[in-house]
C-alpha cells in the first residue's frame, strides 16, 4: 500500500516529521534512490536494543518489511 504523503504533510507535527527525516536520512545511507520500492529496516530492532548506526541497518523488500510489521 503507498504512503499518502500529501495526507502526512496536512498532519505533519514536530514527531511525524523527525520520523519521517529519520527514514529519508536512513535511505540515503543505505544509498537508495528516491521512489525505489526497496525500504530500510534494522538488523536488531531498537526495541530490543538495536541502534541506528550505519551497521545496523539492512534493506529488504517493502513485502518483507511489511510481513514484519504484521506480526
């Protein structure tokens, strides 16, 4: 499912907008060009203690990403 990004601009507070330059920051490190389908996701999610340092970084598939928020 795409994102509504004109949606997201309308509601943009100070949070949604840190997160979303936080993954704009993230792709650029892992050097994907803008509207490629792949997506960035952590090697050990910060839930369990992950970091967003470079190393723990990988890119998936979006269909694998999403899988992983399904759960």
């Amino acid at each position: 499912m795409a994102r509504d990004y004109k949606r997201e601009a309308a509601l943009e507070t100070k949070k949604r907008k840190a997160d979303r330059a936080a993954r704009n920051r993230a792709r650029r490190k892992m050097g994907l060009a803008v509207g490629e389908k792949a997506q960035v996701d952590h090697k050990k999610p910060l839930s369990k203690g992950g970091t967003n340092a470079k190393s723990n970084l990988r890119v998936v598939s979006a269909k694998t990403n999403n899988k992983k928020r399904d759960k």
